[in-house]
C-alpha cells in the first residue's frame, strides 16, 4: 500500500513538502546498495574511459611530432568517437540476449500489437516468476542506460500484483463513468432551463452538445502531454480532475445562460483525459494477450456513462429543480477525484524510468546514468507534438480510405447513440405516459445491451481469439474484424425495430428491445474497431484514437443539435429510418475492409503489413 501511495499524487505532494523525507524509494533509503550488474558496468566503463583518455593522448603526441616534421596529419579517432550517435552496446551470451527482452526500448524502437511483442510477452511472462539482474546496457557516447534492476522489479507495471492493477483499473473505469455520464446527465434538466433562461429547444440542449464537443478536442491537447516522459500521466490525471470538481460547483450555481454554456465546455474539456490515456494506462499494466479484457472494462464504462446519466438525474430533477442534476456531477466528481488523489500512480514506464534514474545519479554522483526517455527528449520539439497531435489524424484520415471510413463509420454511430437523448421524449412519454424519471429507466436497456455485448466479445476472446493466437501466432489484421461481420447488421435492424414499434398500439417492451440490439451490436462492432486499428497503424495509434474521439464527438455534437428537428419535421418513424439507412453503408463498409483491408494497407504509407 505505501508503494501506491508514493506513486500516488497525494503521496508525491508529501514527498515534496518533506523534502523527500517520507515515503522514500529504495534508491533513497539508508544502507542501499547499487546492483552488481551497475557497478560492474561503470566499473568498466570507468576503465574504457581512462584507455581511451590514453590512447587519444598517445595519438595526439605523436601527431603533433608529425607535424612539426612535416607529414601528413592523420584524423585523430577522438573525432570519430565524437561524431557517433548514441548506439547501444550489446551484451554477449545466450543469458544476455534472453534477458535483453525486459529492457526498455526508445518509443521508435518499441514493436506494439506485432507478433514480436507477442514472443517478446510470453518469454518475459517465464522470466518474471524468477529474479535475474537485468543488466544495463551502455552507449557509445558513454551513457548507462538506467532500466529494471530485475525481470521481477515491482516497479516495473507489467509486475504489480492483480490486486493492485484491479484497484487502479477500477478507479479509472469509475473516473471514466463519471465523466460521460456528465454529458447525459443534463438531459433531465432541459425543459427547466427552457423556462428559466427563456430558450428554445435547440438552445436548451447546447450544454449537452458543447460538453460533448470538449471532451472530443480534449485528447488532442491531453494525449500527447501525457506521452511525454517528463510529465506522464498521473499529473495530468490529478490536475485536470481536481479542475473538473471545482468548476462542477460554479455550474451548478451559475445564473446565466452564457456563463452555463462555457462552464459545461470547460467542464468536457477538463474531463476528457480519461478519454485520451485511459486505455495507454491499461496498456502499461496488461499485456498484449490480456489487454483487451482490461479494455472491455474501459469501454463499458465509457459506453454506459452517457446511458445511466438521466437515470441518475430524472428523478431527482422532477423533485428538487434543474439544478440538482448538476449537483450530482459534483458529489459524483469529488469521491473520485479523491481516490485518483491517493491512490492512482503513475502507470508510464518512461517516467518511472525517468525518475529513477535521477535518483541513481543523485546517490553514485554519475551524470552518466540516464534513462532512455532523456534520450528521446533531447530531440523532442514542440512543432513535432503539434504534427503528432493534429496534423496527423487528419492527413491519415484524408489519404488512408480504411482510417478515413473507420473514422466516419464510429462518428456515424456514436452521433446516431446520442441522438437517442432527443428521441426517447417524443416516444416514452407520448405514446407510453412515461414520466421523466421512468424516461431514465429506458436508458437501463443501454446497460443490458453493455452486459451482452461484453460477454459475447469476451466469450470470443477466451474460447476464440486466444487459443488461436497462442496456437498460430498473430493472424493478419483483418480477422479481428470477424466479429463485426456478425455484429454490423445489429445496428440497422434495431433501428429500424425502433422505428416502426414506437407507437401507441404497441407495447413499450418492442422499441426497447430494438434499442437493446442496436447496443449490443455496437458495442461488439466498436471493439473490433478499436483493436484492428492499432494492428494496422501501430506507430500512429495514439494520434488516430485522438483523430477518431474527435471527430466522432464533433459529430455527436451535431447530431444532438439536429436530431429534434429531424424528428419533429419526418417523425420518429422516418426520422429513425433515415438514421437506419445511414447505417447501412457500415455493412458495406465493413465486408469491404475485411475483403481488401490487406491490399489497402499495402497501397498505404501509414499502415503496417
């Protein structure tokens, strides 16, 4: 538990005001002594040093009485060993290479979602049950690169105990919760802002809309800060919630309508980090054959966020006044901030590496002891975060035709998900006499979809995926997708069960049952998505997520705009239909990428093959 704290925010401040007296690392701890393998390479290093101090020496003796009679100077080896990049030598022997797989890799040499990792993950899973010195390798410009001391060192993320990798999921699952269900959790309030601030419909459900839009431009500000070795992704947690929560309260007491409006994008935005590095944390700590059971969690509660949120507030706001739904985001914001404050640390092995190497060279005084990441980040810039961050989703969106559909398909469904908030009004409480609170109950059915989506796809993954993986090896990209093939008709057939069963003359049970399939579908069909899209184009996956959340929130946005208009001039009938329609072009997206995906990535400068 102290391990946790100390990582933690909380236990970080107390480390800071203590001067680095409580809750100490091991590096700091009276009687600590450096590994073997680490004094061993200086040892050695030292004694390189000082040949090599020699022999540049002896060379420019000799040079210099050269000259004086007038041969040729030779090219002093000083100057070739100053103009060598940092290269790594290579420890010799059989024990040496298999423990070299444990070493942390520069961000451009890690090989992710490739059958590498995968080699590289199963024989880094028998390493771990025994403790072997892992030992540090050195550069030709004479860094030690600072990395695990053992192929079991706690430290290490991919080592924590389940115990403790569950608390830490379960805090970002419910920080994820939390900050969704914000979004929808306004929806219960609507007809009361109509009235206290003298807006129409559509104006009354831009604090809906522009919190949706925030926390979509979120990531592309939030991603690349937290990738960054030097800051990680704890800080970023801690401050953004901690501003999330005290602006949850001005919110609730603002009485304006403008002051409403900025308030609920500041809101979104502060809010979306979860969004951004959610599933990078979750990479950190699971491995690649198990990381998609971590993800199932993280998309769930993501997915049932926006769901729950009038449920939360349908009743309390019939009661207590259109306030009270803003209220709960607070009270919601505040326990769990709190718990991200104590007990969430810091998951990115760049930063930790990072840390500890300025530890060791606080206790040895050797400034030659360097993690990779202050490598890395002597050629970082910010024009290239920029690149990364903006220019790039969008250039791989416009040139790659199976991103750029990917891309359209999620925003189309995500945009159609949250048109739902418009259209259950027009239908439950019409047809059905449904009160506000009982249109709350509807959205349960959304958290049933949830539950059997998360079981069908996990059902795949264990019975399926895995033992065909464990058994042949990473099959090409596109036989993640088999899922999907299933799963894209859902959509369409349970909008148009929807559709057509929204009436007075039917029971309520048939269009919940049509919503329920549409849940369910994409669920499955977002998860084969968000799988199939780092295998293909590892190296650009955070930017393309980033790209992705973007534009499926701006159409979101949009479509929680536009959808009671629709619905109010075609009826909800035809208005769903044409919404059906729309997702017809998945089906046929999808058949498409799972028929010439291949030949498209090999036409593609971005994709791996």
């Amino acid at each position: 538990m102290e391990d946790l704290i100390r990582e933690a925010p909380l236990g970080q401040l107390i480390r800071f005001i203590s001067g680095n007296r409580l809750f100490k690392y091991p590096e700091e701890l009276p009687g600590f002594e450096l590994p073997a393998a680490y004094n061993a390479v200086l040892n050695s290093a030292d004694k390189e040093e000082g040949a090599t101090s020699r022999t540049i020496s002896k060379q420019r003796t000799k040079s210099s009485r050269r000259s004086s009679s007038g041969d040729t100077v030779p090219t002093p080896a000083a100057n070739d060993l100053e103009k060598k990049d940092t290269e790594i030598e290579r420890p010799q022997g059989h024990d040496a290479e298999a423990l070299s797989l444990s070493r942390t890799k520069s961000r451009l040499q890690t090989t992710p979602y490739t059958e590498e990792r995968l080699e590289i993950e199963a024989e880094l899973a028998l390493q771990r049950t025994q403790t072997k010195p892992i030992v540090p390798q050195k550069t030709s410009d004479g860094n030690i690169l600072v990395d695990w001391y053992t192929t079991d060192d706690k430290a290490n993320p991919q080592n924590w105990s389940n115990g403790k990798r569950f608390v830490i999921s379960f805090i970002i699952c419910l920080y994820t919760f939390v900050v969704y269900s914000g979004s929808a959790i306004y929806t219960s309030s609507e007809l009361e802002v109509m009235e206290k601030f003298h807006v129409g419909p559509i104006a009354a459900s831009l604090p809906l809309s522009l919190y949706v839009l925030a926390y979509g431009l979120g990531p592309l500000l939030w991603s690349p800060l937290s990738e960054i070795p030097i800051i990680g992704r704890s800080p970023i947690y801690a401050a953004t919630m901690a501003l999330f929560t005290i602006l949850s309260l001005p919110t609730a007491l603002v009485d304006n309508f403008a002051g409403l409006l900025v308030l609920r994008f500041l809101q979104g935005f502060l809010g979306s980090p979860c969004l951004a590095t959610g599933a990078a944390t979750m990479q950190d700590m699971y491995s690649l054959l198990y990381l998609p059971f971590a993800l199932v969690a993280w998309v769930s509660a993501a997915y049932c966020g926006p769901a729950l949120g009038p449920l939360l507030s349908g009743f309390a706001v019939t009661a207590k006044g259109w306030r009270w739904s803003l209220w709960e985001i607070l009270w919601a914001a505040g326990p769990v901030f709190l718990l991200m404050f104590m007990l969430l640390p810091e998951t990115s092995t760049p930063n930790i590496l990072l840390r500890r190497a300025r530890r060791l060279r606080k206790l040895t005084g050797d400034h030659r002891l360097r993690s990779q990441s202050e490598i890395d980040q002597k050629n970082l810039r910010p024009s290239a975060i920029f690149i990364d961050a903006i220019i790039k989703p969008l250039e791989i969106t416009i040139k790659d035709p199976a991103i750029a559909f990917v891309n359209l398909y999620t925003a189309l469904i995500y945009g159609i998900y949250y048109s739902f908030f418009e259209v259950f009004p027009l239908v439950y409480p019409v047809y059905y006499g449904f009160s506000l609170g009982m249109i709350g109950v509807v959205f349960t059915c959304i958290l049933v979809a949830c539950l059997i989506g998360v079981a069908i796809y996990c059902l795949y993954l264990q019975f399926m995926l895995i033992p065909d993986i464990l058994a042949h090896g990473l099959r090409a990209q596109e036989s993640r997708l088999v899922p999907a093939l299933f799963a894209c008709f859902g959509p369409t057939i349970g909008l148009f069960i929807f559709a057509w069963t929204a009436r007075a003359d039917i029971h309520w049970i048939a269009p919940t049952i049509g919503i329920t399939l549409y849940g369910a579908s994409v669920f499955i069909v977002m998860q084969c998505i968000f799988v199939y899209v780092p295998l293909s184009y590892p190296q650009y996956a955070a930017s393309l997520f980033a790209g992705n959340d973007f534009l499926r929130s701006a159409l979101a946005c949009g479509s929680i705009l536009f959808a009671h208009p629709l619905f109010q001039n075609l009826g909800v009938a035809r208005g769903v239909s044409l919404l059906a329609g729309l997702s017809v072009t998945g089906i046929i997206g999808m058949f498409i990428l799972y028929i010439y995906g291949a030949k498209l990535r090999s036409r593609s400068k971005f994709a791996m093959s």
